[in-house]
C-alpha cells in the first residue's frame, strides 16, 4: 500500500514537471553549418542566402541571395567574360591593392583565407555567424587580419525588422568587418573594393533591361558611375512576371562616407573604399566598416528605399566581433 502511494506521488510529480515545461521558440531566423565549409541562412526553414568559406577558395563570398519570387537575384562571374572576372562571386569582399598586393582577381597565391568560425547566432529577426580570416600574402603570411560578422535580418512592409503583420519575403544582409595589422598597411586609391555585388544577368541594364539608381537621384551607369551615393539599387526582371532587385547601402560610419559606387550596366555594383585617396591602417587601430543589401521586391521607389536605409543606419551596431 504504502509503496503503491509512494509510486503515485512520484508519477504525478513527474506529470505536473512534464506540464509546466515550456518548449524554447523555433527561432524564425537561423544559419546552419553545412558540409564542405559552407553555411546555410534560413528563414522559417527555407534557405535566403548561402556563405561559403572553403580554405581552396580565393576567399569567402555569399551565394545565392534569394528573392520573394524564390530565385538568386545574383550570380557567380560575368555573364559575357566569365574567365577574366572569375573572382566576380556573387557577393563578396576584397581590394585591389593592399600594400600593393591585389586581392581583387583570381592572381596567384595572393587570397583571403578563412581562419575559424568564432559562433553562430539565431532569432526572431535575424540570424548571424561570425569569422575569422587572413589576408595573406604569396608566402603565405598574414599582412591584414579580418573578423566578419555576416547576418540575415528580416524586413517588413515599412522598412525595419518584422515585428508583427505578415512577411514581405524581403530581407537584408548586413556585412560588418574590423580589419586589424601587426604593421601598418594601406589601402591604395583604386575603385575595386571593398565590397562587390554581381547581380543576376536578367536584371543588367544590357542584358536584361534592369534599371539602376542611386540616392542622389541618379539613373544608371552615365547617373552613378563613380558618384558617392548613400545607396545604389539595381532592379529588373528575375520572372517572366516579376521584377526584384538589391539596393547596396554604405553606413554613415563607415569611413569616406557617402561611399563613390562602382556601379556599370553590365550587371555589377561595388561600394568604393578608396576611390578618392589610399587609406593607411596603422598597428593597434581597428578599422570598421559596414555594409548593407537590402532584397527587394519590385522596383520600390526612391522614399521607400530611403526608409530602408534609415532603419539600416540605426540598426544598433553589434558588439566587438572579438569581445565573445
């Protein structure tokens, strides 16, 4: 009797611990470690974007981007001289010149190499995964160190983070780097770099009757060619019925801000770093940089684009990459 009693307290205890667990939230945003370096961003358990970081590659780069129609807005290398712009991988970050050496093209053993991952981030609104690369020379020594924070938030109707209404299918990518040396390095003048966007061929002016503009107004590559723009949008069609594009946004912190945008019809944008003058890296200073893009669909007007760009601008910046 007594034991059966005994049994029945520990089976209702059992019971009430069972009922008062309460299981974590799916986490609406995730990024998922695949096989043969690569990472997977997802929303609601459908891949938007991809991170590849294989130690063979050039350097890490982001494929596809996918926009509310289900399809890449970007591609891997020019459509009409895809040999000679081989490193034109979709979405990724380098420069032509550092401390002489180009880490541009696919030249020698010149590369950025990743290092590790330091952690992987999930949420309601936005999923991230931090790293660490070297960008190395022909010998193989490290003459830049990179932390990157690369993260995939949620967009809503009105331009900022999904916090209630129905998804848009629009996100943003924020790409956030803090580039360090043991001896100074510089940055040369050069228009190639630091970020670079290859987009779809349908959506090319030339290729596929896309349109391009920029914050200032202008319209594409004769209106924003080098021009220094808060933002370039680049749109046209990805369906037999559908338009979408991506807007690149370089962040009022950033140094040399408005960026000059390398921007051509031909289907390629990039924000320049040192187009205007070189930029010297010194021991012990940290040099930060931020980089938006925001996934779009349709061609959004010139205030709806600005508002995306406001929330961007205030995004609250994530910690030292290296402070966790």
């Amino acid at each position: 009797m007594l034991i059966a009693c005994i049994a029945g307290r520990v089976a209702d205890a059992a019971e009430g611990k069972a009922k008062a667990k309460v299981a974590k939230p799916v986490p609406l945003m995730q990024a998922i470690p695949l096989p043969e370096e690569q990472i997977s961003f997802q929303r609601d358990g459908v891949e938007i974007a991809r991170y590849y970081y294989g130690h063979d590659l050039n350097r890490p780069f982001i494929y596809p981007l996918i926009g509310p129609s289900g399809r890449s807005l970007t591609r891997m290398g020019h459509p009409r001289d895809p040999e000679t712009h081989s490193h034109h991988n979709s979405v990724w970050i380098s420069h032509r010149d550092v401390n002489g050496l180009n880490f541009w093209e696919d030249r020698g053993k010149v590369r950025i190499v990743h290092k590790r991952v330091l952690s992987f981030e999930d949420g309601p609104e936005e999923a991230s995964v931090r790293t660490e690369n070297a960008w190395v020379n022909e010998s193989g020594k490290t003459v830049l160190k990179e932390l990157r924070r690369v993260a995939v938030r949620e967009v809503s109707e009105g331009g900022g983070a999904r916090r209630s209404g129905r998804p848009t299918g629009e996100w943003m990518l924020v790409i956030d780097l803090e580039m360090t040396a043991a001896e100074a390095v510089t940055f040369g003048k050069t228009p190639f770099g630091l970020i670079g966007v290859r987009m779809a061929k349908t959506i090319g002016v030339n290729d596929g009757g896309g349109t391009i503009r920029n914050s200032e107004g202008g319209i594409d590559e004769v209106g924003c060619f080098w021009k220094p723009a808060k933002w370039v949008d680049y749109s046209g069609p990805i369906t037999a019925k559908a338009e979408e594009g991506i807007t690149l946004m370089d962040h009022p912190g950033n140094p040399g801000h408005p960026a000059v945008f390398h921007v051509r019809n031909d289907g390629w944008m990039g924000a320049c770093l040192t187009e205007k003058e070189a930029r010297t890296v010194q021991p012990n200073e940290v040099l930060r940089l931020r980089y938006g893009l925001y996934v779009h669909a349709g061609v959004p007007d010139v205030k709806a684009i600005d508002q995306v760009w406001e929330s961007f601008r205030k995004l609250e910046l994530a910690p030292a990459l290296k402070g966790k």
